[in-house]
C-alpha cells in the first residue's frame, strides 16, 4: 500500500483503521498504531456505517476508561466489503462535557432551591436567554421562547416605567443595577413580586455587550412585610391611619416653610365608657367603625383623619385657616349628631366633642397637641357635642391640670411617691406568683389624687419616662432583698406608651437587673392592649430586647382595646391579661366565658400563659378555672398592700422559718 492515498493516510492525524468483513486488520494508519487502541476491546458494532459517529469506552490496563469517537464508512474493494474506521481520542472533550453539564444541573438546583431564575440579554441579537427554573416561576414550561415584548406584557403596568428607566440607567453608565417590580404569570391572573438584580458588562471601549440578571419571587415576604406594616401605620379596628402614622403627617406638614400649614383637630366621642358598660365593648367597636366612615365622609379630599386610640380621633387637615378648622370641626359634630348607629333595629345616638388648633410658624407637634387638647377640653367643659378653637385664654384654664404634673414631679422628688402590690394567684394552687405594682401617690397634701386623676396627664408629660424608671428601679432594688429572693418574689409593673417607645428603655431594664444582681425572670412588664396595637414596631424591639434577656412581658387589658388575636402571633408575649370587663361576669354564662375561652385558646396555642383581671368573688375561681384561665388577680384574690409592707411581711416569714430550723436542730436550746 505504497500509493499515495496510503502514504497521505498515514502521515493524517486522525487514526484510520481497515477491517475485513471477518473483522481482521488489514491495515492501520501511523495514528492509528500511535494510539495504541485494541479493537477486540471495542464495542465497534455500535458505530453503524455511514451512520453517526459512536462514542464508544475504551478500558485501560489502569482500570480507568477513556473514550474514543468511532465513525465508520463502507468500503468495496474488488468486489470485496470492507469498512473503514475513524478512531478519536474524545475523552478530554467528553469530560468537558459531562463538567458542564454537572455545572448547569447544580446551577439549575440551585435556582430551584433559592427560588431565584437568572436571565441574559444579548444586546448585539437583542436575544433574551431565560433560565428553565425562571420561565417555570413566571409560570410557562422550561425550554419556552418568551421575547422581550411578550414578557413586558406581563408586567404590572405601574412598574414598566420603573424597571425600563432603571435598565436605560444601567446601560447609560454600566455596572450593577436592581429593582422590585410586580408582574403577572403566565395564566395572565396571577400576580407575584421579584427582587431582580443585574449587571451590564461592557467591551474594551466601554459599550455595552450584554446584560445579566437574577430574579428572586419573594411575594410570600412581600406579604409579610407588607402586612406588618400595616400593623405598624394602621389601626385595626377602623382601618384608618394610626397614632404613629398620623403624627408623622402632622411632623410633615409643620415642617413645610411656605404658604398656611393648616389645622389640627381632636376629636372624642362624649360618654363613650357609658356606651361599653351599658352595650358592651362588641357594639362600642361598631360605633367606632361607623364614625370612622362617617367622618371620612365629611373631611375636605387632602385630610388625614386617624385613631389616637381608644375613643380619641385626630385630622389633619392642610391649607387651612383658624375659621375654616373650626367650620370642618362643627360639621363633623352635627353629622354624628344626625347619624344614628344601627344597633339591634334601634339607632344609637352617639355625639362628638372636638377642639381644633390652627398650626402657626415656629409652633412643635408637641405645642399643637397640647392646643388641641386645650380646646377639647373645653368642648367637653361646655356641655359636649361641640366644637371649639384654641385661645389662648385656655392656657389659664389647663394652669390647674398643669399643677398635677408639678404635683407629682415633687412627691417624686421627695420620695411620696409609693407602690402598692396586689397577688396574682394560680387558680389551680392557690399559690401566689406574682404581684403587679400600682402606682400611688401619698403626699399628704389636699385634694387627695387617685392614680385616674394624675397619670393620665403625666402620660402626656416627659415626666411618664422618669415615673416608670422610678417604678422599675423600686421593683428591681425589693426584688434584690435577700429575703424575696430566698421566697422566690416575682414582680410585674405597668409601663407606659411613651417609654415603651424609648429606643434605650430595654436596654436600661437589662442593666438596672444585672446591676443589682436580680434575675430578669423575676420582673415582668405589662403593656396595654391599646398601646401595644398602636404601637407595633416599639413593642416588637422592646420585646425582642427583654425577651432575649429572660423578663416576662404581658399583654394588659386585653379586650379592652381591640381584642385582634392577629397581635397575638406578631406580638411575643408571655402573658395575656383578659380584661375585667369580660371577668367579672363570666360565672353568670352569656358571652363573657366564650370570649374568655376563645382568649385562653389562642394564648396556650401560643405558648402564652392567661391571668384574668377583676376576679372580685369566689364564683369567679371555678369558672375561671374550668375555662383553663391559668392565674387571677382581684379583690377576692388579695388586696393591694404597700411594698414595704409586703417586703416587711416576707422579712418576718424567713425570720419566723429559720428560727424554726435552729429550734428542730437545736432541740436542748
């Protein structure tokens, strides 16, 4: 075989091989003898003539196997059938392969896992390339053309000009980019949130080439987020902006420098407590909803009206004079005045006080509240169902509620402020488990103050921060007495919207604990419904930082407010305290036992425990107790004593018990 096809045969790359139709060799290229291969080792019938190249496994004497390409071609040669064999060593490609392959497997479930797809855009083709695990979370089947145009269309048609000017942004300037946007499946219905981050990536002269980008479904956190914020700016109840979220837009609108600022009105609803105690709490909610509608619907377009708490509504009202406030303010009385709330076939009359303040140059929110208030109480002094303007003559008339804050501001100077404890008690046991600390004020001065008459004006004053740190550093320092810690004392004490916002107030209880040595499970602090519910983030921090420390942190009054058992999942607490309105006829059947037990359910299946308020006779203990209500407080309980005296009493139980042990040890003394 000396011609010249053989001679340029064998010097070729590409190992060649003739075989006989017995199989037998009947010549082999140069390449061919270089690469060693046996044939016999070859599954060779798998590479069919004239047919697809065959990767066929070639073992090796070291017990690994390479991989050869294997083509065959038909040959006749005088009559006789021979076939030809192309051999190619494609074991380094194979691997190549089979790595890329692996890669774009763990990519793939790796997508999966994080729910997040990636996308590359082509800028030269204007071709967009969409990961399998993208396309199935926009909802279409993996391997799916979807262009650019189609995929717009799905987009919520609020975000297209969101993401179209962050993408020119991107490849204006280059580099990274991101954005959130809503968009629409694929069924054209349903509606879910991505969080897509992306890069452009440019050639040498800085023009872009190309684009990549990830999108992550994040609906579900959406929601989430979505939801607590909610609970953060909205009140439950009238689904109306909430005290937090409306002072931030009386903040907004004295911060404007131009033009008049506007006015602030407060509004209450006359007797409101009647209406609870004579009604219930149930149709109590239903007139707050009801004037939340009404009063929407007689507020000037560009007003915010929101839920202080309780029966208290506020509006701010923007670009508007003294004169005109008081015209929004009177219109407002006389349609609650005229607007019967529907009650069982009947209509309730229900009336408005309201005291509006115009907002001057210079003036704080704190100086617009207290007008405001000013001129409601005077609505309220003059007879109710009325509306009245801040004058300043009304600051001679608040001289006296002002005296209280300095009333109280010199007992506790002197040491006149004083904490009475009341037991709380395992209605299994009987046992005490604790005593909450009620504030009182025992100056020996003339007219006497009951805690109703002072603390709510001094919630409204920064002096609220200073009473509750006196309050817990009092607790804390009976708590390190050696004789509560031999009996195990456990105290819980009330604290106040104000400082439950205080960002370092927490911080403060964990270190006034360890200072004095108590251990934080020993402390409890209680938080009303109404002021945990209007403010959900300070309570979410407060709690996180006292929780993490080891303190107890109840829910008080709960019923009293809004009764949402949603605040309950948001809400860490330890305890819920089932308000006395629901307590003190819950032996007597009605309504009262199903709320309570509906409270006692939903707080076990949190991992909360119960204490109902107000057990005032022994009726209640049973029923409680059959309602699974874990712990009691009230008259019939345990009244409230002075902590010193209580402290005096555990003092002479230790004392009464160790002379005992001597007296048993000691039998001769």
């Amino acid at each position: 075989m000396n011609t010249l096809p053989a001679v340029a045969a064998d010097v070729a790359s590409t190992a060649m091989t003739m075989l006989a139709a017995d199989g037998g060799c009947l010549w082999s290229n140069s390449a061919a003898r270089r690469l060693g291969v046996c044939l016999d080792d070859l599954p060779l019938a798998e590479a069919t003539p004239d047919g697809t190249p065959a990767e066929l496994p070639w073992p090796q004497p070291d017990g690994t196997t390479r991989w050869l390409q294997v083509r065959c071609h038909p040959v006749d040669h005088d009559g006789q059938p021979l076939r030809l064999y192309e051999l190619r060593d494609v074991t380094a490609e194979r691997r190549e392969r089979e790595a890329g392959r692996n890669y774009r497997w763990r990519l793939a479930h790796i997508e999966q896992l994080a729910k997040v797809g990636t996308w590359e855009w082509e800028l030269a083709t204007d071709l967009v390339v969409w990961s399998d695990v993208l396309l199935q979370m926009f909802g279409y089947p993996a391997g799916t053309e979807l262009d650019y145009q189609s995929y717009r269309q799905l987009l919520h048609p609020d975000d297209v000009g969101m993401i179209e000017a962050e993408l020119e942004r991107a490849l204006r300037e280059g580099g990274p980019f991101s954005y959130t946007h809503r968009m629409y499946l694929a069924d054209r219905t349903t509606q879910r949130v991505f969080e897509c981050y992306g890069e452009v990536f440019t050639d040498a002269a800085r023009v872009p080439t190309r684009v990549l980008g990830t999108a992550h479904d994040i609906t579900e956190t959406r929601q989430v987020q979505d939801e607590l914020t909610r609970l953060a700016e909205r009140d439950p109840l009238t689904d109306l902006p909430n005290r937090r979220a409306l002072l931030a837009s009386l903040d907004k609108l004295l911060a404007q420098e131009d033009g008049p600022p506007g006015a602030l009105l407060l509004i209450d609803i006359d007797n409101f407590k009647d209406i609870n105690d004579v009604h219930g709490h149930g149709v109590g909610d239903d007139v707050l909803r009801v004037l939340a509608r009404l009063l929407v619907r007689h507020l000037p377009t560009g007003t915010v009206l929101g839920r202080l708490g309780g029966d208290e509504f506020a509006v701010v009202l923007a670009d508007t004079s003294a004169s005109d406030a008081l015209t929004v303010a009177e219109t407002l009385c006389d349609a609650a005045a005229r607007t019967p709330v529907p009650l069982a076939g009947a209509g309730l009359r229900v009336t408005l006080s309201v005291g509006a303040a115009s907002l001057e140059a210079g003036d704080t929110r704190d100086a617009v509240l207290a007008h405001a208030d000013l001129a409601l109480y005077e609505a309220k002094n003059a007879g109710r169902n009325r509306a009245r303007l801040y004058l300043p003559e009304h600051y001679r008339h608040a001289v006296q509620r002002v005296n209280v804050v300095t009333r109280v501001r010199s007992a506790l100077d002197e040491h006149r402020m004083q904490l009475d404890a009341q037991p709380i008690v395992d209605l299994l046991t009987g046992e005490v488990v604790s005593h909450e600390l009620l504030i009182r004020l025992r100056d020996g001065r003339q007219p006497p103050l009951a805690p109703g008459d002072f603390l709510p004006t001094v919630e409204r004053d920064d002096l609220i921060g200073e009473l509750d740190r006196w309050v817990v550093a009092t607790a804390t320092s009976a708590l390190a007495d050696p004789a509560a810690v031999a009996a195990g004392m456990r105290l819980d004490v009330n604290i106040s919207a104000r400082s439950m916002e205080s960002p370092g107030f927490g911080d403060w209880v964990v270190r006034r604990l360890r200072g004095v040595g108590v251990d934080a499970d020993r402390l409890g602090l209680e938080v009303t419904e109404t002021a945990a519910i209007t403010n959900v983030a300070a309570v979410r921090n407060l709690a996180g930082t006292l929780r993490d420390a080891g303190c107890r942190l109840s829910l008080d009054d709960f019923g009293a407010g809004f009764g949402s058992f949603a605040y309950l999942k948001h809400l860490p607490f330890s305890t819920v305290k089932i308000a006395g309105d629901f307590v003190r006829q819950a032996d007597r059947g009605g309504a009262d036992p199903v709320l309570i037990d509906a409270v006692v359910r939903a707080a076990h299946g949190l991992g909360m425990r119960t204490v109902a308020e107000s057990v005032e006779h022994a009726g209640l203990v049973a029923a409680l107790h059959r309602l699974g209500v874990d712990s009691g407080q009230g008259y019939h309980l345990g009244r409230p004593v002075p902590l010193d005296l209580l402290l005096d009493r555990v003092r002479d139980e230790r004392h009464t018990t160790i002379d005992a042990d001597a007296v048993v040890r000691h039998p001769d003394h």
